[in-house]
C-alpha cells in the first residue's frame, strides 16, 4: 500500500519515549481553562445550535448564544474570581466592540488574551489564502491594539484550518496554537515560518461536543472533568502532562450547568499544591524554556 498523505508537521514519537521534565514548582500536571468568549452575526453564518434551527433569522440560537455575554460570563467570572483561578481567554476580536466590559474585566483580572478570529460566525478553512491572511491580521491587531501586547496563542473558530493556517499563524507573530488535540503535551511543529509549538486544546472535556453534540447532561459534563482530572493526576507520575477545560459561557454559564461546574473546579482548586493551575500562555514559556524551539 502506497503512503497515505500526511501534513508533515510533526513526527510520530510515543508518550512513553520522550525527555522527562517537570513543570513549574516540581509539578507534573498543568492544567488550564478556555474561556471561549465569542459574537456572533445576526441573521446569517455559523453558531451552535441549541434546537435545530429553523429559517434566518434564527433569534432562538442567536439568542441563546448572547446569553452567554449578557450573563454566562458574567457568571463564570464571578466563579473563577471566587475560586482564585487564572484563564486563558479565547477572545472573537467583534467582542472588543460588542462587549467591551466583559473583555475589561477579563483583563482586570490579569487573564491571558488569545487569538480566536474575528467571529465564530465565519470558518477560515473555506478561505483563499490572502482572505484568512487579512482575517488573521485584522483579528491581531485589534486584540493587540486592545490589550497593549500581541497576543501569544491562537484558536481557530471551529478548530477550523486550510493547508496554510500553522504557515500563516508564525508570519503574523503567533508563538503556540491550540488546535491540534493530538497530544498530552507540547508537540513543536514545523511551518514554512519557523516552529509553532501546539499546546494540547480539549476536544472532549469540552462542553461543545459533550453537551451540545452529544447532549451530555451538566452532571455528566462535571464528571467528565473530575474522571478526566484523576486519571491525568495518575499518568502525570509517569510523563508530565497538559489538562485543558473548554468553557463556552452561553452553555456552561446556564445556571443549572454552572452549579455542577463549581462542583467540579472547587475540587481542582482544592488541588493547587499538587499540579500547576496556569494558562496557555505559561504552559508555551515553561515548554520553550525546557525544550527551546527546534532549528528549522
């Protein structure tokens, strides 16, 4: 049988085969939350769906979704303040217009900022080159006028790339991206721009494909994080690992979800001496100070 195409971007290593190392503080396990805070056009493009959706303007969607910047998040904040943990924010750059408080509170709070384009109304991996490059800017450059600083991280909407996104995203500035789920620890990538290094991103204890795609109850959701949790803990003994939790306010900031959420992170929190409760952006400058990017 001839090869199979492949992306060439990383190699095939085992987790049982590579460099051992610890994180910050002699930790084994770091784990990290995605905030994902995102508009939406009203009237036309993509969104979740929480009933099938019927003719634009589909308000029942469009609706439930901006619950999630009118109060979910609002919820989640109050949540993360109370518990002390820090966040990787996945910020739409139209959040900066739409719903300048939420990202100013965000900041206040001394969060981490990252790239997650422009709207999740629109994918980038149905664009032509120049398209994504220009979606890619315009989303950078208002996050990074907004913030002070470029931001370091990025994730696309809908996990969505052409064959060009990883090329596009270190042309633009991008240190680390978030949508390979292929791994339980940093993996270096390779694009025509130099290394990118891929952070491991959730595709399962997210609430996006276990609530809305598999209509996981909120109990089971909670579940999912704390098994996911204690096994990593576990692993961890033997290879550091990455732990991400995906959050999306217009679902897990419902207040019958958020409740058994607490549950969930209250026991995480209650953890913090035994693993490294980071961001992203941490994770990418603990890994590069231990494994410095590759010579291209």
């Amino acid at each position: 049988m001839s090869d199979l195409p492949g992306h060439g971007r990383y190699e095939y290593v085992p987790v049982n085969r590579r460099p051992d190392f610890t994180w910050p503080g002699g930790k084994r396990l770091a784990v990290y939350f995605g905030i994902n805070l995102e508009h939406f056009a009203f009237g036309e493009g993509l969104g979740a769906e929480l009933a099938p959706g019927g003719p634009q303007p589909d308000v029942l969607n469009y609706a439930w979704r901006d619950y999630g910047n009118r109060v979910g998040a609002w919820r989640l904040l109050e949540l993360f303040d109370a518990l002390d943990l820090p966040a990787t924010v996945l910020a739409n750059s139209a959040m900066y217009a739409y719903a300048p408080d939420l990202m100013a509170a965000h900041r206040a709070r001394g969060d981490e900022i990252a790239g997650h384009g422009r709207t999740n109304s629109e994918r980038q991996s149905t664009m032509t080159e120049p398209d994504e490059r220009a979606l890619i800017d315009e989303a950078t450059r208002v996050l990074t006028e907004a913030e002070g600083h470029a931001p370091a991280g990025w994730l696309s909407p809908w996990i969505a790339e052409s064959l060009t996104t990883p090329d596009l995203l270190v042309e633009a500035g991008y240190r680390y991206t978030l949508n390979w789920c292929m791994d339980d620890q940093p993996v270096w990538m390779r694009t025509r721009a130099g290394p990118l290094l891929a952070i491991p991103y959730p595709q399962e204890v997210n609430d996006i494909p276990s609530i809305v795609a598999r209509k996981d109850p909120a109990g089971v959701f909670a579940e999912m994080i704390l098994d996911d949790f204690d096994e990593r803990l576990e692993q961890s003994v033997r290879q550091p690992l990455v732990m991400g939790v995906a959050l999306h306010p217009y679902i897990v900031g419902q207040p019958y979800r958020l409740r058994r959420l607490r549950t969930a992170l209250q026991r995480i929190a209650a953890m913090r001496t035994d693993v490294w409760i980071t961001t992203a952006g941490d994770i990418h400058a603990a890994f590069v100070e231990r494994f410095p990017p590759p010579e291209r």
